[in-house]
C-alpha cells in the first residue's frame, strides 16, 4: 500500500513530466503530501473525498487513485533532494506508540509574527501556544540583514520586546502559564557573524542564528559550521543545512566534527521543522546521539495554526532514538534560562 510519502515522490516526478500551471500543481501538491493528517489509503477506505486533504483537486485525486489502484510495479528510490522527508500521518503514528514523549514537550523556539515575514500576532501565536499547553515559545522574527523577510533593526527589536513584556504581564495577570521568550532568528554571514549589536541580544532571552544565502555551495563548510557555533552571541543554530524539499539540497561538512564542536560549546543545534525543511533531519540527528549534542526543536511557524509541525520533530527526535535530556525544549523554564545563561557565561569576554 502506498503511503503519503511514496505518494508525494510520485507527484513531484509527475510534475517533472509536466508544465506550466499544471507542473505547478502536482509540485504543490507533493510538499502538501507531507501535512496530510490521514494516510491517502485511510481515506479512501472511508469512501471520502481525497479533495478534503490539502492541494488536491478532482484531477489530481484521479491521478492518485489510479496510483492506488494500481501501484507502479517500479519504484526507485527518492533523489537526495527530496529523501529523508517524514509525514505528518507517519509522525502520528510513531508520536502514538509513545503518548508520553510529546507530554514532556515544553514549548516551541522558533516562530515569526507580523513583525517580520509571519502572517499572526505575538498573541494570537501566544493563544494557539496555550491551546497546546505550552510553558513557553520564543519569538524569533528575523534580523534586519533579511530584508526580504522584513527583517528587523535593534529599534524595532527593543519594540518588540516592549510588546512582550506587556503580553507577558496580561498572561500573568489572567492566570495563563505561558512565557514568550524574547528572541530572534539573527541573520549569520558566511564567516559565522551576526548583523545585530552585542547589546541588542543580550537584552534576549535566547537567541537563534541562522544562514539565509550562500545555501548551494558544494563544497565542504565545516569551517563555515565551526565559525557560527563558535560566535559568542548564539546559542542554537538554526536549519543547519538549508534544505528545502525539492527546491535545494542544503550544505555539507564534517558532520561529527561539528556536532562534536556544538557540544563542547553546549549549544545546540535545531531541527526545523516546517514540512519542507525537517532540517536537521534523522540521520544526522542519530550522529548528533553519538555525540551528546543538544538539540532544539522549531516549528519556524509563519501562522499559527502551524504549531502542529512541532509533531515532525517529535517524531523525527523519537526515531534516532535521542535522549530526553538532550532536547532544549523539554526543559522547564528555569532550566532552559539556566542553560542560556551557562553557554552565555562560556562564550570570551570582549576587551
């Protein structure tokens, strides 16, 4: 029986075949695949409509009940471009055969409102947070140097940050157990540097550095990896490859050797979890065990009904078998600052 993702590689070879506007369709359709709630033979078997799920119109479902019907006798294997991609219905299996590992989850770190490139409020993120029971998010819109993504300057961070402190204090006073945490996704430059103040991020709660450009080099980036984890204003690095699903196979490097540097510097290194990034994904999660490194798990959330890809990570964190205490986000609040405050206390004076 196919699953959602042999579904979704037939989809995006069928947009290989064809052009235009429908291309476009059966591509948009292939990175949905990954949010269907329900695996494709489940709803048929229900003698549903497959235009409930995502993307799908009357054409496109044709096209996949004929898959279903009758299974190309070949199937070869996804190229690296779009392999190692988890659904949201297979995460919900494996999150269900151990109710208890998402029960210990704490909250989400990566998120973006309106103050960037995100189309919700800090408090309506805030609100579907508190749906899920959540102790804490951070905010991480994104830094000025992403001017694509409306990113923002020191003045408007100190902004934001006025707004938080206001949102945090109504949480307080309705009785809600929820902290935002002051944050920001900062844009890092090849050579691992930042574009805010020192003095703008230490006014942070956390702070989450990121690449945005430079994302199709070839060649090795180790030193690219080691040069980031060792600026001394971050304390996770985010989407580490830079993988997009179908769209960009992300960076390379020695990946022990920088895992190996996370750890030593106790930072820790994210696993997005937007659909089409799953970034970092299983395998190197699994050399991220060997290591010991923390890992910090992201929804990178645009809306907020986009929580809910915090159950890619989950999954994807339960597969390669990490230990609990590895996970930044299953840490209680004090904990977590705790652990900011130490990697901030490692990090070399300025003269």
């Amino acid at each position: 029986m196919l699953s959602n993702t042999d579904i979704a590689e037939l989809l995006a070879r069928q947009a290989e075949r064809e052009s235009g506007i429908l291309s476009r369709a059966f591509r948009r359709a292939a990175r949905s695949a990954f949010l269907w709630p329900e695996e494709v033979a489940n709803v048929i078997a229900q003698n549903r409509s497959l235009t409930e799920l995502r993307a799908i119109g009357p054409f496109i479902e044709r096209q996949i009940r004929h898959w279903i019907d009758k299974p190309p006798h070949s199937t070869h294997r996804a190229p690296t471009i779009r392999r190692d991609f988890v659904s949201l219905a297979k995460a919900r299996q494996l999150l269900a055969r151990k109710p208890a590992w998402a029960k210990i989850l704490r909250g989400d770190l990566q998120m973006h409102t309106r103050w960037s490139d995100g189309s919700g409020t800090i408090a309506e993120m805030a609100d579907a947070a508190t749906d899920r029971s959540y102790e804490y998010i951070a905010i991480t819109d994104h830094s000025k140097g992403l001017k694509i993504a409306g990113g923002i300057d020191e003045q408007a961070l100190k902004k934001q940050g006025n707004e938080i402190g206001k949102l945090n204090a109504f949480l307080r006073k309705s009785g809600r157990n929820l902290l935002v945490l002051r944050s920001v996704e900062m844009n890092l430059n090849r050579r691992g540097e930042g574009d805010m103040s020192p003095e703008s991020l230490l006014a942070l709660d956390l702070v989450l550095g990121s690449f945005h450009s430079s994302l199709r080099i070839v060649e090795d980036q180790t030193n690219r990896y080691l040069a980031a984890l060792r600026n001394p204003h971050i304390q996770i690095l985010g989407h580490p490859r830079g993988r997009i699903y179908n769209f960009r196979i992300g960076l390379s490097a020695d990946w022990p050797r920088v895992f190996a540097e996370a750890t030593s510097l106790n930072k820790a290194m994210e696993v997005d979890c937007y659909p089409d990034r799953q970034d970092l994904n299983i395998d190197l999660l699994k050399i991220a065990r060997e290591h010991g490194t923390h890992i910090s798990l992201g929804t990178d959330a645009h809306h907020p009904w986009q929580l809910e890809f915090i159950e890619l990570s989950l999954a994807a964190a339960l597969k390669a078998k990490l230990p609990a205490d590895r996970i930044v986000n299953f840490m209680p609040i004090g904990e977590l600052k705790s652990w900011v405050r130490e990697v901030r206390g490692r990090a070399p004076r300025r003269p």
